[in-house]
C-alpha cells in the first residue's frame, strides 16, 4: 500500500493502535508522520486509557504550556522511577527533631498526579510526637518549617482534604486543628476520653471525625494503641474550625465492640470499614457501615447503618492495620502479611514481603507502602490486568538505616513522588527518611 495516498485521518486511525515507543519512533520517519505523531488527540487517548481521570485541567498550567504528550512521558518517566526504586532514582535525608516517638505522618501541600507544575515541587509533611510537638518539614531538603507549642503527648494527626489543616488528638483526649502552612491553633475540643485515634471523612465540606475509645486491654486501631473492648464514636461537625469548647457536635457510637482497624472507604459517601470481634467470640469480623446524617428544621442526627460484613481467618492476631484502596478492594496488614481482599469478602492477594511484623501502610491510587520492624519500606504498585481486574505487584524495598541505633519503621505516609516513613530510635528520638523522586 502506498502510504501516501492515505489522508491525515487515516494514518492518526492507525497510530492510534501504537505504544508511546512506536508512536515516537514513527515521529522520526518524516515530516508528515511527525506533525501527524504530535496529535494531541492521540496523546490525550493514551493518557485516558493509562490513568482514566486525567482532564484539560493538567494542561492549565499558568507556568508552561503543557501538551498531553509533555505529560504523558513526564507522568511515565515518574511512575517507572517510582516503580523501579534503583539506587539514583530517589534521594533519601534525614529529618531530626523529634525528641519523643513519633505518631502519625500526615502530608500538606501534595505533589498531585493532576498538576504536573508540583511534580519537582518539595512537598510538606506533618509529623506529630509524644515529645507533645507537631512539626512541619520540606521533604526535599529536610528543612523544619515550623513547631507547635508544646502540649501533652499526641496520639493522632490528620489532615483535611485541602490539606489547610491538621487535626491532632492528644493523650488527654483533646483535639487541637492547627492552619498548616503556619503552626497556628485555630479550634480545639476535648473528646472526653484519654486516648482517641482520628479518621476522617469530609463530604460537601461536612466532617466526620472518628473517634477510637479506650475501655481496656491493648489492640490496634489503625496503628495506634487502643483496647480490646474498644469502641469507635463517629463526631460530626459542620467544619474543622466549629470544634470549639463551647458548642457540642453530634455524637454516635458504632455498634461493634473489640474494634482492632477502622477507615473510611474513599470514593463512597462517608462508608467505614472496620476490624473487630464477632460477639461472644474471639474470632474477628470486617464490617462495612455507612454513615448517615439526618437532618430536621430543628434537630440533625447520625444514623449507622451496616452494609456488608464477613469473617476473618480463625487465630489472626491483633496486630492488624486497614486502608481501603476504593469501594471494591480493603488491604489489610496482618503481622507480617499483606491481604488484599474485595469488600464481599474474597481474598484477591497475599504477599509475604517483610521479616519481621508490618507496623504501617500508606495506599492511593498508584501503590501500596508497607513499613516494618525489619527496617525497611515496601513498594507495590496496583495494575489492571485483563482477567483479575485491579491486582497488586510487587515492586522493591527501601532501607532506613542500622538496627544498632534504630528498632525499625513505625509510621510510613505518600504522596505522588515521595515517600516519608519514620524509624524509630533506640535512644527513643525517632527520626523521618524522606525519599524523594523526581521526573
């Protein structure tokens, strides 16, 4: 066939069939081909068909000039350092301060896979202690940006979704939010118990804050101690800043006991998943509730109503962690297993990648992290496959340093090019690792 009787369609219908190689080494063969290879068209599809939610909005940048090819290969170049993990892909500091155990990692300005002008841009990352501080830090350069005024020892951070804020719960049961770009205290409200873990959900600028009770022996509740008859109490408010002393949000106790795990299910309305003991029995359930509010002209409550809910394997110890990845999958961390299971109850994946027990995990929508006492990291990356569907791969391990002066990983948190996990010290100051990639 003689190519050059076929008119541009033609050929930009046949390119639409080619890998990115092919299609850039077609670009090389002639002018025609070239200017035919740099049909946005054809970049904007692949993007589509590789990611599935990218817009115009990635190519508004006030800065430069994107074209969905620009960021097609920058997006890619990323994600294979990040998949890759070799020596010369990331750089790794250390960042001191900290003279207590650190508790909860929480990120601020976020390298977002949308906003390319971020991607190189250092991101922010809260770090909470017992030493009673919060510190915010430049990953990139290990720099202390700002430090709370001391307090009692804090057991939980989180942040709101924008990412203003960060809501901290100390070991007196007092919860603080604090603006993130400056440190500064702007509401406070006491939980009335003395340890709380936080989880959050925010919906229509409406927040759910929940709130892990301690009424005994230990277990875990997404990394953070609490009780083996502990409960879960759902706290709505209208906004972070209304958690004032003098006005009392709306208040629900979630109807399960022995409550191990708990987190909010992204991408559905306010629906939490949780680990906990099946009644009169040691054996342990995950359980699915959504969280609803009703509202009246005069009165607004919380109702808790219960979706889906299955058993766990009989014996599992305690030592259980819980991060949702979306509304089909739940990943739990499980001594020194990974489970990956659908939220009906099937077991898609398990992975034994660790030495010693997982202590913390971190998911999104491009990998799963998992931290470990073995003083190491590990990178698994999600990929859709044709007859599985979403499946887990693994990827590689990043290393913290040397078990004579640390006991290993207790906190790990990610965002879209780097990843911050905090070792623990012998000397009780722990440290973060900041591992950083760019494209």
């Amino acid at each position: 066939m003689d190519l050059q009787i076929l008119t541009r369609d033609c050929i930009i219908h046949i390119f639409s069939f080619l890998t990115e190689e092919d299609l850039i080494r077609a670009s090389s063969v002639s002018k025609d081909w070239h200017d035919v290879a740099e049909t946005q068209w054809l970049w904007r599809r692949m993007c589509l068909q590789r990611w599935g939610f990218c817009s115009q909005a990635v190519l508004a940048s006030p800065v430069v000039n994107y074209s969905w090819k620009t960021y097609f290969l920058r997006r890619s170049h990323l994600e294979t350092k990040m998949k890759e993990g070799r020596t010369g892909d990331y750089t790794c500091r250390s960042l001191r301060g900290h003279v207590g155990q650190i508790v909860g990692l929480v990120y601020l300005q976020e390298n977002s896979p949308l906003n390319p002008d971020l991607w190189n841009t250092p991101a922010t990352v809260c770090s909470a202690s017992t030493d009673g501080t919060v510190r915010a830090w430049n990953t990139q350069n290990g720099q202390l940006m700002w430090c709370s005024a001391k307090q009692s020892p804090l057991s939980s951070i989180i942040s709101d979704e924008q990412r203003d804020f960060v809501i901290t719960a100390d070991s007196t049961g007092l919860i603080k939010v604090w603006q993130g770009q400056t440190g500064k205290e702007v509401a406070s409200n006491s939980a009335s118990s003395t340890h709380c873990t936080l989880l959050q959900y925010n919906k229509d600028n409406e927040w759910f804050l929940s709130v892990g009770k301690s009424q005994g022996s230990l277990c875990t509740l997404s990394g953070t101690s609490l009780t083996e008859r502990s409960s879960i109490m759902v706290i709505y408010t209208d906004s972070l800043t209304s958690l004032c002393e003098d006005e009392d949000p709306l208040c629900q106790f979630v109807p399960v006991t022995g409550c191990q795990a708990a987190v909010f299910v992204p991408t559905q309305s306010a629906r939490l998943a949780m680990v906990h003991c099946k009644e009169r029995s040691n054996n342990k359930a995950l359980t699915v509730f959504d969280v609803i509010i009703t509202k009246s002209k005069y009165t607004s409550k919380i109702q808790v109503q219960q979706v889906e809910s299955f058993s766990l394997p009989m014996g599992i110890s305690s030592n259980i962690l819980l991060e949702a990845k979306d509304s089909n999958s739940i990943v739990m961390a499980v001594d020194r297993d990974l489970w990956m299971y659908s939220m009906k109850g099937s077991l898609l994946a398990r992975f034994t990648e660790h030495t010693m027990p997982i202590t913390s995990m971190c998911v999104d929508s491009f990998r799963v992290v998992t931290a470990s006492q073995d003083l190491s990291l590990h990178v698994l990356a999600w990929k859709h496959d044709s007859d599985r569907g979403l499946v887990l791969e693994s990827r590689y391990h990043l290393l913290g340093g040397s078990h004579t002066m640390s006991k290993g990983f207790s906190i790990v948190a990610c965002d879209f090019s780097s990843i911050v996990g905090s070792v623990q010290g012998k000397d009780g100051k722990d440290i973060l690792k900041a591992y950083t990639f760019t494209s």
